[in-house]
C-alpha cells in the first residue's frame, strides 16, 4: 500500500513525533515525584533506626544506673553494719539520686519506644503509598503516552487550535503536581501524626519539682535507714512485710506514698505542701 | 485497521476489505500526481463512500490512534498535495 491513505498516516505520525519531541514530557516529572518520594522514605527509615539507637542506648545507661544502685545499696548494708550511720546515709542518698535518674530515664525509654513503634508504622504506610504511586506513574504514563497521540491527531484533523493543546498539557501537568502534593503532604502528615517531629527528650522539670525530688529522695533515705537497722536487729516478721513492699514500689517511684503509711507519718512528710505554695 | 477520515471520525475496518481499497488508493495517488482534478475528486468519494460503507464508525471520545488517514470530502488536488509535501499535516 503506497497510496494517499498510506502516505498521509505516515507523514502525520511523523510530523507528530516531531511535534511532541518539542513539548514538555509530564512523565518526566512523575518520575521526578516519584523519585522524590523514594528518598522521602528513606528519610523515614532513618528516623526509625535513629530513634531504635537511642533506646538501645537508654537501656545500657539504665543497666549501668540499676548496678550502681544495688552497689551504693550494698555500701550502706555494710557501713550500717560497721556502725557507720553517716557513711551509710550517704550511700543510701546516692542511691536515692541514682533511683530518680533510673525512674526518668524509664520514662524516657517508654517514650522512646512508643515513638519507634509508631514511626515504624507510619514507614510502613509510606511505603504502601510510595508503591501505589509507582504503580499509579506507570499507567499515568502510558495512558498519557496513547492520549497525547490521539490528542494530536485530534488537534490536526478536527481544527481545534493549538492553544487546546496546550491547556491539555498544562492540566496534565497540573494532575502531576497535585499527586506530588498529595503523596508529600500525606507523607508529613503521617510524620506529624505519629509524633515523630516532637522532641522525644523534652524532659526537664521545674524547679519546684526538682525541690519536691529532693525532699521525696531525703524521706527516702530515711525509710532505707529505718529499713536497714530493721534488718540489722533481726526483726523477722516486720522486715519481710517491709521488703515485701519495698520491692514492690521502687520501680514504680510510689515510696513517698505508700511507705509513710506503714512507717513514717512524721513531720518530713508534710513539707512537699509547704513547697507547693511558695 | 483504524481509518480516519479527516473532518470526519474514525471508522474501524476488517482487513479484507483492504485489497480493494488498496487499488483505489494507488489510482488517487495516480490522478493527484497527474494533476488530473476530476478524476482525483471521482476517485476520493469512491475511495470515501467504500471506507464509509465497509467501516465501524468509532466513538466521538474513542482514544485510538489512526494508521491511515484519507482527506476530507472536500479537499481539493492542491490541498492534499500541500499536505503531503514538506509542511506536512502539521506545521512545524
């Protein structure tokens, strides 16, 4: 077939490559999104494995605080049982600072790993978007790659300007730009909304609460003390209900509440109230 | 095959309709290339009238692209000769 159906279908194809070669190719800019997106997740991961670094971390300096505690507790075990009350209060009030650095950095753990978890979570979820995108791109591409063709030949044979054409290329472009959008926006949105953009070691207290710390860990002091000499003289039955509810409430920092009550109504207790009012 | 019929649409064509459309195809070349006018305009509706008759008429929104495309019913001699010379279908 050589003839005028033959000939014009070949010249038009292409003229109309070489018309296209000259415009603006949207598919570029999806792989340039798409592109854009894949280093946005790996920002992400490296969030997790930033944030899984600094629990590890929290776990070792816990380790290392929980050792010196029952080292400084040993200490006063001993200076008590040599007769040295003042070395064994200055053990046991180490050891009380020590138990409130352990309580604030187990906070901090528990922050750090909800924060992981949640982190982990929202990669997850980006990485689902990212390759829905991907899958999006390519059919985008190819229906933009048979449209624009057909786009032309439209153009050519039915009149319509190149002005149309041009507004066809141009709510193309605008259709990428808004799926560009769309995928970083709701990836900052899954960032904000996991939390991972606040500051996981906003811990530091005022000072009133510092001051209460300090009291609550001098009535601590003297709870070890009275526990100790309990323990020195033998007192069997007492000194297991005492340690029964001593190791019960140290992990959870309760000892300023529950101890008073079995041992130590006097007058330390009732100074935290005073300081709250100043 | 996809035809399109310029000012027309698109009509879609059984390919054993092809060997007669192939001889009136190659006698328009003939006649556009002699210059012989009437004879152009005879054969361009036989050639139009035979795609019509034998074709599927595609969808005004059908996003296909064409592999032969034939002149309006209209179209003069010289139109179609400028068209298929160095300006083409679409100016560059």
């Amino acid at each position: 077939m050589s003839g005028v159906m033959k000939r014009m279908g070949m010249l038009f194809r292409a003229k109309a490559n070489k018309a296209l070669d000259r415009a603006e190719d949207p598919r570029e800019t999806l792989d340039y999104s798409y592109q854009k997106q894949l280093e946005l997740l790996q920002k992400v991961r490296r969030g997790v494995a930033d944030v899984a670094t600094s629990r590890k971390r929290l776990e070792l300096q816990l380790g290392q605080l929980q050792s010196q505690s029952s080292k400084l507790e040993d200490q006063g075990r001993k200076a008590l049982a040599l007769g040295r009350e003042d070395l064994a209060r200055e053990a046991l009030s180490r050891r009380a600072a020590l138990q409130q650095q352990v309580t604030d950095l187990e906070t901090q753990h528990q922050t750090l790993q909800s924060e992981e978890e949640k982190l982990t979570l929202a990669a997850q979820r980006l990485q689902a978007k990212v390759d829905a995108f991907r899958t999006k791109k390519e059919t985008i591409k190819a229906t933009y790659t048979a449209a624009q063709a057909q786009t032309r030949i439209g153009e050519a044979f039915s009149g319509i300007s190149e002005e149309m054409g041009d507004v066809g290329l141009a709510i193309q472009r605008a259709e990428d730009k808004t799926a560009q959008l769309q995928a970083r926006a709701g990836a900052i949105d899954e960032l904000m909304a996991s939390g991972a953009l606040d500051d996981p070691t906003g811990m530091a207290k005022d000072d009133i609460a510092a001051e209460l710390d300090r009291l609550s860990g001098g009535t601590d002091v003297e709870l070890e003390l009275q526990r100790m000499k309990a323990e020195l003289a033998g007192g069997s039955t007492q000194q297991q209900a005492i340690e029964g509810g001593g190791a019960q409430q140290q992990p959870q920092g309760q000892q300023p509440q529950q101890a008073p009550q079995t041992q130590q109504p006097q007058n330390q207790q009732q100074t935290p109230p005073d300081f709250g009012k100043h | 095959m996809i035809v399109r019929i310029m000012g027309e649409g698109q009509v879609r064509l059984a390919d054993s309709h092809f060997a007669e459309l192939d001889k009136l195809d190659d006698e328009l070349l003939a006649e556009m290339e002699g210059g012989d006018e009437p004879g152009f305009r005879r054969t361009l509706h036989a050639l139009l009238d035979a795609v019509r008759e034998f074709g599927e008429p595609l969808p005004d929104d059908a996003l296909e692209p064409s592999e032969l495309i034939l002149p309006s019913p209209d179209a003069t001699l010289d139109e179609v000769r400028e068209m298929l010379g160095d300006e083409g279908l679409i100016p560059s």
